[in-house]
C-alpha cells in the first residue's frame, strides 16, 4: 500500500532527510563507540535509507532510523563506512573500504594551498612565467583521480593543484589559468610530492571579469513579475 499524500503522518518519513540535530547525534555516537580509531575524521554523513519495499508500504509507522557515515583514519589512510542506529544510540556496522578516498575536507584544501605556494619548486616554476608576485595567485588543489602513473600507485591520498592568477583578491582567477603546471601534494602530510611543469604558455592578459568595469554597463531588462495571489497551492512538512 502506498502511503496517500494527503494521510495523516504520525511519524516521520522513512526517506525524511537528517535533521542537523540527528547529524550532531551520529557524530557523537560515532565520536565515543570505540568502533573507530581514536582521531578519525568524520566526512560525511547521510541518511541509511531502508529498503524499497519498507518505504512504498509505509503508512506513517516507526520505521527505524540509520545513518551512514564515511570516516578517515589519516595515520592509517584508512576509509571506512560506518552505520549507525539513531533509535539505540550505537553503532551497528563498520566496513573498511579498500582504495577508496573520502571527498576533501576544507582544511586539507586550505593546507595543501599554502604548501604549494611554499614550495620552491613551484616558485620556481612560476617565476619560469614572469610571475614574481605569488602573494595574490591562488591554488586549487583538487582531488585527483589515479591515472596509473608511478605516483598514483602509492597509495596516498593525493590532490592535483592547478594554479591561477589573480589581480586583486574577489578578482576572477580562472580567466587566467597558469598552464602546464600541476603540483601532486599528499593530503596526509601536506607534502608537495611532484612538480609538473611544462612549456611556458601566456597567462591571458584579459580580465575575463563580468562585473561593469570588465565588460562596460550592465543591460537593462524589461521589468519580470511572478505572483501567485493564491499562495504556492502547497504545503511542505518535513520535507513531504
């Protein structure tokens, strides 16, 4: 029986998204289970949804909350997946996923930044360029895919920084990408393991901004109005 939109719902939706409160609460779980290593980053977190079948037969019953969390153990550069039971406050299930990275956490991005900029090598590299002032240029260290090559057989958890330059901080950096060079840095120790650099290629003198200053006054457009004087003709609870 599929559960009819407008049915009284007595509990939540078994595919109802986490609530930042229920996020806060599988993390403590996970924090203090003993089921992971002491340390471990905790990256990610979403609903563990039930099955197909428990969700299009639901007719607003208890139906038993999990999640699943994707953690990192740096010193063992380790991924695991990690289930968890909201209603009995534990954890049910830990999985080692082999060769697999989690996605990047925003002080690995900041840290690799600042590595590759300190790097002589890249300094070098950009000098190569005509590119003396670096305190502007900004470094995107993304992460990589393994495309076999010697590095990527190592097993690090490894990003691939490309680099741009920038005229003024809020300006638009990637109208002017600096080609042909890429810094492979190890996100575990924020070490700049290689430096590929290639032919010098130009970085484009233009601005590449769309604000007025980069490409003059801003159209005029003919007035758009959208209303609805009867309200929207819907209601969203919890998302349903």
């Amino acid at each position: 029986m599929t559960q009819a939109i407008d049915a009284p719902v007595t509990t939540r939706h078994p595919l109802a998204p986490l609530t930042a409160a229920e996020i806060e609460e599988v993390c403590r779980i996970v924090a203090g289970s003993g089921a992971v290593a002491p340390g471990v980053r905790i990256v990610y977190v979403a609903l563990s949804e039930p099955p197909k079948a428990v969700v299009m037969g639901w007719v607003g019953a208890p139906v038993p909350r999990l999640a699943t969390c994707v953690t990192y153990d740096r010193s063992e550069r380790l991924t695991q997946w990690v289930t968890v039971s909201l209603g009995a406050g534990s954890v049910v299930q830990v999985d080692d996923v082999a060769g697999a990275q989690p996605p990047i956490l925003m002080d690995e991005w900041v840290a690799d930044a600042l590595a590759v900029k300190a790097d002589p090598r890249w300094q070098e590299a950009m000098r190569r360029r005509g590119i003396t002032d670096v305190e502007l240029v900004q470094v995107d260290p993304w992460p990589a895919s393994h495309f076999d090559l010697p590095v990527d057989r190592k097993g690090r958890r490894l990003g691939r920084a490309v680099s741009y330059v920038r005229h003024f901080v809020g300006d638009n950096a990637y109208a002017r990408p600096v080609e042909n060079l890429v810094a492979i840095v190890d996100r575990d120790t924020h070490e700049v393991v290689e430096i590929e650099d290639g032919d010098v290629v130009p970085v484009p003198a233009a601005s590449g901004r769309y604000d007025a200053a980069g490409v003059g006054a801003v159209r005029t457009l003919a007035p758009l109005e959208i209303t609805q004087p009867e309200g929207p003709g819907f209601t969203v609870d919890d998302g349903h």
